[in-house]
C-alpha cells in the first residue's frame, strides 16, 4: 500500500493545500467515527488549528463499541478535543425503513444535532471525512452534507483513500491501515428492519470472527442467515474445515440459524449490489 514516489510530491502538495483550507475556516467541528479519513482530518485540523476544532463521535447503537473506544483512545492521545453526542437516528422511521435512502437519515440526524451542539459552543463550521475517492461511490450522505452545508476538505484537496492513509502512516499514525469500519446497519439486507437487537447481533458476530483472528471481513445480516465475506488473502484460513466449524458456531452463539461463506469475499459495499442501475447512477445525490 504504496503510493508511487511520482506521486509523493503530488500529496505533499494536496497535504499544503488541505491545511490551507482549513487555516481559513476559523472554528470546525469535525464529524469523527475514528476511521481513518476522519481521524486524519481531525487531527490535522487540531495541528492547523489548535483550540479552534473540536472533533464530534455520535454514539448510537449503530457505532460497535469496540470502534468507539478506539475512536476516543486516538482523540485522546493526540490530545484532539472531542464531544461525544447521542444520536437518535434509530428512532427514525425512514431510518428504520432501511432502503437506499439510509445513510442519508443517519447522517441528516448526525448533522442536525452537530449544528445545535456549535450554535451552542460557537463553532461555525462542520466538516466530515469524505475523500475523493468516495465522490465516485454511491452515498447518499453526501446529499445530507450539501443540505447542511458540512464541508469535505480531504476531497477538496484531491485526497484519495490511498493517500490518506499514506499520510496517516507518515504522520506516525497507528490506524493508518485499519480496515474501513461502516457502522453496523451498512450489515443489513435492504429492506429489512433496522432494530438494535439486529445491530447487537450483528455487532457480536463480527466480534466473534474478529477474536478468531480475521482482520477484514463483515457479517451481512439476511434475518436467520449470516452471509460471511472475509478478505480474499484471509479466505485459504477461512476454508479450512475446523475454521469453518468454529465460524459456524461462533455465530450461531451470535444468534443466527445458518451460516454461509460468500465466495466471492470481502468487497465493501456488496449489499448495493441489488440496487437498482438508476439508483446507483445517482451517487451521492
């Protein structure tokens, strides 16, 4: 996970760029998951411009507490100021809903209270961790951010995920390669109920393969099915057959009733694969 040297010069200067614009922003408050996109603006925002940034972690069942306490132990030890808040995107009904309209009533719901918390703290600015990368991806978030005015820096600059991350690795970073870490409704099938018990369960099983030693995967939630994709560099362990039954019964213990191993593996953002072409034509609007 290089960038070629070529390209070196051309991200230092999309670097020099990302801290101008934010040196021009006076008061931000970043909208922080404690992935990498977002805690690389976070604390290049802290380094830009001190006191004047605070980062924003939503806490909500949708958040594994596992991402959680490592989206505050980064905050922390980089001294980045931080704010936790409740959202409530689960009571939602069209959240609920769980169509291809999700992500945007997630992040409508995040936006809404992040703009009271800086009425009431004097921030003026909010920004978020969208890259360039994902403006090519379909995310309705994206429409969300444009309605609420919340700034993208990293895309702005030209940021790819890659260089991100090759920064984050420069800047001495430890999460710089952490697997992308949706939050847990991206599991479920369109269509299906978005419930805390289904995230609760979804969370467990994930934990599960994550203690049996696999680094990328996800458990996709199909009601009593888990539809397990683990990365294709991970998939020769996953095959053999004491794994395979140690799998199973992890996530039975999980709660579902039958599990299987996609053979295609891990590639983020399966579940848009039954989306209609002119859904997906639409991206992030």
């Amino acid at each position: 996970m290089q960038i070629p040297s070529a390209s070196l010069a051309e991200t230092a200067s999309k670097l020099t760029v990302l801290e101008a614009r934010l040196a021009q922003l006076g008061r931000v408050m970043v909208a922080y998951s404690g992935g990498v996109d977002s805690a690389f603006l976070a604390a290049t925002a802290h380094r830009v411009l001190g006191a004047r940034m605070l980062a924003v972690l939503a806490d909500s069942p949708s958040l594994a507490r596992r991402d959680m306490e490592e989206a505050c132990t980064f905050a922390h030890s980089h001294n980045i100021p931080l704010h936790v808040v409740t959202t409530d995107e689960l009571e939602r009904p069209e959240y609920q809903r769980n169509d291809a309209n999700r992500c945007f009533h997630c992040k409508d719901e995040l936006f809404g209270v992040m703009e009271s918390l800086g009425a009431r703290l004097g921030f003026t600015t909010i920004a978020y961790g969208m890259n360039a990368d994902d403006t090519r991806d379909f995310r309705p978030g994206q429409r969300a951010a444009e309605q609420h005015a919340v700034l993208a820096p990293l895309a702005e600059a030209g940021l790819t995920k890659l260089e991100v991350r090759e920064l984050a690795k420069a800047a001495g970073y430890p999460l710089w390669d952490r697997p992308a870490a949706p939050c847990l409704a991206s599991r479920v099938e369109y269509g299906r109920t978005v419930t805390r018990e289904v995230l609760e369960q979804v969370e467990r099983a994930e934990e599960s393969l994550r203690q049996l030693g696999f680094r990328e995967f996800r458990v996709r939630h199909h009601g009593d099915l888990a539809r397990v994709e683990i990365a294709r560099a991970e998939l020769p362990r996953a095959l053999i057959m004491e794994m395979l039954d140690a799998v199973t019964s992890a996530l039975k213990r999980a709660g579902y009733q039958y599990v299987t191993l996609d053979c295609t593996g891990f590639r983020s953002g399966s579940m848009n694969a039954i989306l209609p072409a002119e859904v997906l034509a639409r991206r992030g609007a």
